[in-house]
C-alpha cells in the first residue's frame, strides 16, 4: 500500500476575536464595599490564545466578560494549542488555552523564559469522529479499525479495507493541523504516539474540517465535540468501541463518567503568574473564567466539571494575586 504524506488544507483560523464593549453602569457606593471591584474599575486588556477546541468556551465568557466589564478588552485567537503555546513562551499572550496537556520542551522553554504559570481544567471533551450525514453503512468504529484508517502502517484504503461488506471507495480523511492539542491526543491514543502519515486534509480550523466531511460522500473526521454538537444535521457521529468492548457514543453522560474512552479528555487554561500580578484585567477575565468555564462549557456542547474542581481553581488563583 503506497502511502503519502499528509497535505495542508486552507489556512489555520488565525482570525482574532476582539470583544470591546461601550457602555455606561451606574456605581452603587453605598451597596459596595470599599474593596470591592466593580466593573467600571476593571480595565485594560488581555491576551488569549490557542486550541480550537477551546475556543468556543473562551468565546462565550469573553463575550458575557465584555458585557459586564465594558472598559475592559478581552482579545481571543485561535492558532492550535501548540501555537498558542509558542505565543506564550514568546510573552504575547497572558492565558493560553489547549486541548491536551503541556509538554516537556514547553515546559523547559518557559523554564529558559523565566514565566511561571498554573494549570487549570476548565472542561472535558469526547473527541468525536464523524462521517457524511448520507453514510448508512458506518455504524460504528473500533479502536484497531480507527488505526487501521489512519496509522502510516495500517492497511484501509477503501470502508471495503475496514470491514466486508463496506463500499469498495476510497476514504476521505480530514484532520485537524499539526498545531492542534486535538491532533496531538488522537496521536497519542489512537496511532501510540506516531504522527498521521496518509493522505489527509489538515486544517486547524474545525469548521473547515466540518465542511470538509459534509462535502465528501465517504468523508472521515475527527474534532471536539463543540463542533458536532453544532453540526449534527449535516454529519453523522460514528459511535467508538471502547476497551472493554462496548460501543460507546460521545456524550455529557458518557464523557462524565469515562465511558466514552480512550477519546474523552479534559480541557485546559494556562495562565501566567506575572499577568495575574501585574495585569488586574487578566486577573479579573482568569477568574471570570473559571467561575463561567462549567456553564459555558454545556452551554456551547462540552461537559463541565465537579463545582469543587473549580471552586478549587479559584482559591489557586486567588493565592498567586
């Protein structure tokens, strides 16, 4: 079987959300206490970048964030979670968002940086594998099946190459870039850790991967469930068979209580010590975050997690102001 190397499909979304709201709230001095902060003194900006998978999350308490702090600017990019990593070892950005966790040579070149930063889970995820919503002979996938479509040694060209019976054509494969955390966990648990290698179309831009799929008749592809959730009318998801056997598809029940696995994962913020100290609105969006990350996330399609998860969070941050 000849295989080919993975090509670049359109351009990463390197477009930036830049969310500034104008307005005017009354103070009320008798009902706030001398310390507290109110949203007429949060102002400033902060910087925020990285995994699409994130990004909807960061989007939508952005937004809210806006609306209660509107001399306040709270700017979200969306470069993967290893681009986001690298604008924040460069010192561009105060929270970097990501979809799998930090890894070792990041960890060492923030070291050579001099950044200090903390780790939060904001969220979980079941990775979701989809196919074109006119694909009736797809009902669902194993993990061998999974690695047989897209490993560089696996042996299915053709869904005939999957399993008898399939059609006899030639599987479409979409993925996320290099620079997504989603590509790097699909890697991991799916292909041992080896790099995709087919001939697929990259894009760090789920949306172009969802589009990709609903085009092509024998269309595959794999993204964070955000990104299905609000395309189910024009893909289909393709339950998973998990390790003990049972097929399994991604939901808030069955990526909450780890049944959708190996493809359910947490989702992360990393937030740098001196924006904290040093940045008061960076301070105040982190900590709107965490307090909006559970809500925002069911609202937009993910899981949230256990309130004390992020109550803990919270008390962490509060120590590094």
């Amino acid at each position: 079987m000849k295989m080919t190397k993975v090509v670049k499909m359109g351009t990463s979304l390197s477009a930036v959300l830049l969310l500034a709201a104008c307005g005017n709230k009354s103070e009320d001095k008798n009902s706030a206490g001398a310390n507290e902060e109110t949203s007429e003194s949060i102002t400033g900006s902060v910087q925020v970048d990285g995994s699409s998978t994130v990004f909807p999350i960061m989007e939508g308490i952005a937004e809210e964030f806006s609306i209660e702090n509107p001399k306040a600017r709270a700017t979200i990019g969306v470069s993967g979670s290893g681009g986001g990593f690298e604008k924040f070892i460069a010192g561009e950005t105060d929270i970097s968002n990501a979809s799998r966790p930090i890894k070792e040579e990041e960890i060492a070149l923030l070291e050579e940086e001099g950044i200090d930063y903390t780790e939060f889970k904001i969220a979980l995820d079941g990775l979701s594998v989809v196919v074109n919503s006119e694909n009736d002979w797809v009902d669902y996938l194993t993990l061998d099946e999974l690695y047989a479509i897209w490993a560089e040694e696996g042996d299915a060209d053709t869904w005939a190459d999957v399993r008898d019976g399939w059609p006899d054509e030639e599987i479409e494969l979409f993925s996320p870039g290099i620079d997504s955390g989603t590509y790097d966990y699909f890697d991991e648990v799916i292909l041992n850790g080896d790099q995709i290698e087919r001939e697929a179309s990259l894009s760090e831009d789920d949306n172009i991967l969802v589009q990709g799929v609903k085009g092509s008749p024998n269309g595959l592809a794999y993204f964070g469930y955000a990104y299905y959730a609000e395309n189910m009318d024009t893909v289909k998801i393709v339950p998973i068979e998990n390790s003990e056997g049972d097929v399994i598809e991604p939901s808030s029940e069955t990526v909450q209580n780890g049944n959708y696995e190996p493809l359910s994962r947490p989702l992360f913020i990393y937030v740098k010590h001196e924006s904290i100290v040093e940045n008061n609105a960076a301070y105040e969006f982190a900590k709107y975050s965490l307090k909006m990350a559970g809500e925002m996330a069911q609202e937009v399609g993910y899981v949230a997690m256990e309130e004390a998860i992020y109550e803990e969070s919270l008390a962490t941050l509060e120590s590094l102001k």
